[in-house]
C-alpha cells in the first residue's frame, strides 16, 4: 500500500504552457484553452508550507484606520464619474471593454487630457496605435495637455521603466491585450500574458496610489476576452455599449468596489470627439406637431437614471405564407409575445396576416418588460391605423393572461415624463405619487388599456358580442 502510494507521488505531472492548466497525463491538445503542442512534463511540484513572516503594517481596529485614501478624484467627464461613483480612487484599477469602434479610445484620451496636471500628470500608453495617429485624435477632439504623456510601447518592462520616468496619477493602457512580458511564454494577449501584465500593473498601481484604466477586448459574444480572473482581480470593471451607427454609448458598470453598479452614463459620439449627456432623452425621441399610428412613448430605467424612449410599428399586408417579423433595438421574442397576447386577449385578429416591423429611436435598446404596454399600444395603433393622444406615455409589463403587471419605479419614471412635458400616463394598479398636473390612467388589462384608441376610427378594435349582433 505504501509503495503504491510513493510510485503515485512520484508520476510526472503535465501543465500547459500557455494558460498554465495541469493534468496527470500528456494531451496534444490543451482542453482548457485548446492551444496545440503546449502541454509539457513538469515533474510532481514539491510540498512547501509557508512559515510565519514579519508583517508590513500592524492590524487596526477599522475604527482607525484613514478612509480618505480611498476617495475618489473626479476625472473631468461627470458622466463617467457618475457610473465610477464620483471619480478615480487613487490606487484603483479600472477595466474598460467594449467592442471596436465603439469609442473606447476616444473617451480615455478625453479622460487623460483632463484628469492630467502638474502635481499628477498622465501616462497614456498605447500598444494598438502609433504615437503619431494617438496625436492627430489629440488634435480633432482637443485633448492636448502639458502634463498628457504619450508612449507607444508593446513590452511590459518597458511599461514599468515609464512609470518610473513619468511618475504618473493616472496610468491608461490600450490595450492590455497588446502588451506582453518577455518571462513568460506565448504570444500577446494570451491567458498566461494577459494574467502576467495585469498582475503587474496591479502590483504598481496599489504601490504607487495610481490609478489605472486598461483598455480589454471583447470576443464575439461580447464578453471580455482573456481569464475571467482579469475581471476578479481589477477593482471596477465597466462595458462600454453601442451601436457604430448611432450616436448613443453607454458606459454601464457591471462591478465596483468603491459604489454601486446600477449607474449609467450616457454619451453621444460625434465627429469633435465623445461629450457627455446629462438628459440623453431627446435622443430618443421624434417631436412631431400632430400623433402618427404607430408610436407610443414609454420610460425606461437604465441603472437608476429614467430615459423617456419611443417605440414605433408598421403593419403592412403581407405577400408571404409566413409574414415578417422584424425588430430594431427591442427583443423579437418579447415582441412576440405581445403579438400573441393582443390577438388572443385583445381580439386583433389582423396582426397575423400582415408583415410587422417594430423599433425604438436613436439607437436605443429596451430589453426590461416595463416597454411590454408600450410595444402592445403601438402594434395595435398600427394595426388600427388610429394614433394615440398627444403627450401620453404608457408603462407596464404585460403578461400572458393579458394582465398589466407593476413595474419597479414608476414614480421616479412619472416624474421624468413630466419633467418633458408629458401630461397623461397609462400605468399599472397603484402607481404611488403621482406628479401634480399628470393625468394618470391606471389599466388592469389589455382590454383597459386599448380603449385609449379613439373608438370611431380603429378598424381592427376588439368587438364584443354586442358590436357583432
């Protein structure tokens, strides 16, 4: 028993050199990064427990302890500040992913020129773009600064020794993809090259008290590319959203040890650069003198912050067996779903036959089920071809049973369609305070809610027994 223990002990053990997974047996291929040719013999690694050590610093009791270390500075962009919970911890390292083009760039250099100054300049180091084209970009969205830095550098080592030139406050790197470490074996923006060089910028950022701002890829799922233990080890990790054809980005927080994770920032990308916008609503709206069939606003909660959003359908007679479903910034299976619930609860049997195409204004997404009133009231205002009044604004999830469910904070979104001007809401059963001067409808169903349509002109309107005979 006890020889078959020590031949156990003594079996050669096998790693991959490229993500560092182990296994007892060689592969040719390793199946947890699926690199060919990178698992190799290591040996059985030796048993060692660590010994006691002198510490750096003694325990406090946390009543003691100095909590101005960590308050944040703001970075110049109020609108980053708000989904970073007031500006850059000194110290903190801030992952930023996002897709191509979707303005990632722009908004650092924007970050860097304004957070820079004599007693804290900025290192801006780019390993994607030459120094000369960071210039030019420099230029057009006027982020030129005495005290901006600009390096263009591929090595980790060489990372390190600016650090030590520059003595920056804040470090930004574009991107952590593109910068490897020549200790460590495999390409660029590997598993293994992406642990080693966030590891050490890391390490710096918490001994210098210098904030830093990685710049990380996204695979085609939209996830961060490289180990998930990148997204463990940074302090706040933020998705930069968009679509290349709208103006519209968001910077979502998606975790944050120095605030909460439900703020967004809004920002509209344009030919002088990337700007910040405090009340992004008119982006999602067309103002229009007279209603059209078709639309109807709703508000939406992105985070905390309300965004009063448009959405617009089309019915048109369909030439096909099965007709269209199309859909622009909503979900076609939410969409769907609304169909069904209006021809089965609503009685609009017209929405079968014909082609339909739903979508939102200015770029904007709505995935939360309180458009669901929303989406119905404007599918069926097409299909009637009967416009809703003017100024209304309809706010609810709609269920399967053709119930108008609550939402989460109707009166924070009754507050901001006032706010602009909307004086009636179609809104579940008790909505809470409702802002003086608004007129509140609320709806229990579908059949509540669609005798908003005016009656003398819908042509696909539920008809009861009554109306048939």
């Amino acid at each position: 028993m006890a020889a078959r223990t020590k031949s156990t002990k003594d079996r050669p053990s096998y790693r991959c050199t490229e993500c560092g997974w182990q296994t007892a047996k060689w592969l040719g291929r390793c199946p947890e990064c699926q690199a060919w040719g990178t698992v190799e013999e290591y040996g059985t690694p030796a048993v060692r427990t660590t010994a006691p050590g002198r510490v750096t610093t003694s325990a406090l009791p946390i009543g003691q302890v100095d909590g101005r270390q960590a308050t944040a500075r703001p970075t110049g962009v109020p609108e980053l500040d708000r989904v970073l919970g007031g500006g850059l911890v000194p110290g903190a390292v801030v992952l930023v992913a996002g897709e191509p083009g979707v303005g990632k760039s722009t908004l650092l250099l924007d970050v860097a020129a304004k957070s820079a100054s004599a007693e804290r300049p900025t290192l801006y180091v780019t390993g994607e773009e030459s120094a000369s084209q960071v210039r030019l970009r420099a230029d057009r969205i006027d982020a030129l600064h005495d005290h901006l830095y600009l390096a263009a550098e591929t090595d980790l080592a060489a990372v390190l020794g600016h650090l030590d030139a520059v003595k920056p406050g804040l470090l930004i790197l574009d991107s952590v993809q593109t910068v490897a470490s020549p200790e460590i074996d495999g390409a660029p923006g590997g598993m293994a090259q992406v642990r080693e060089v966030a590891g050490a910028l890391i390490r710096a950022s918490k001994e210098r008290g210098m904030a830093t701002l990685l710049v990380g890829h996204v695979t085609k799922d939209g996830a961060i590319a490289g180990p998930r233990l990148l997204e463990h080890l940074v302090d706040v990790v933020l998705h930069f959203e968009g679509d290349r054809h709208a103006r519209l980005r968001l910077v979502r927080g998606v975790k944050n040890r120095y605030g909460a994770t439900d703020e967004v920032g809004c920002f509209e990308l344009h030919d002088e650069g990337i700007t910040g916008l405090a009340d992004p609503s008119g982006l999602f709206l067309t103002r229009r003198d007279e209603p059209v069939p078709g639309t109807c606003l709703t508000v939406t909660l992105e985070g905390r912050r309300p965004l009063v959003a448009e959405v617009q359908s089309l019915t048109v007679d369909s030439q096909l067996p099965s007709p269209r479903r199309t859909t622009s910034g909503l979900e076609t299976s939410r969409v769907s779903m609304v169909l069904a619930v209006l021809e089965q609860r609503g009685r609009i049997a017209a929405l079968g036959k014909r082609d339909i195409y739903s979508a939102t204004v200015g770029g904007v997404k709505l995935s939360e089920p309180a458009a669901d009133l929303a989406i119905a009231l404007a599918l069926a205002s097409a299909a009637s071809d009967t416009p809703l009044p003017k100024n209304l604004v309809a706010i609810g999830e709609v269920g399967l049973a053709g119930e108008v469910r609550r939402v989460t904070g109707v009166q924070r979104r009754l507050a901001e369609a006032h706010r602009l001007g909307f004086t009636h809401a179609l809104v579940p059963s008790d909505p809470g305070k409702v802002p003086p001067g608004m007129k509140v409808l609320e709806v229990a169903d579908m059949g509540d809610a669609l005798r908003v349509l005016p009656r003398s002109r819908r042509r696909d309107a539920p008809r009861d027994d009554e109306d048939r005979r």
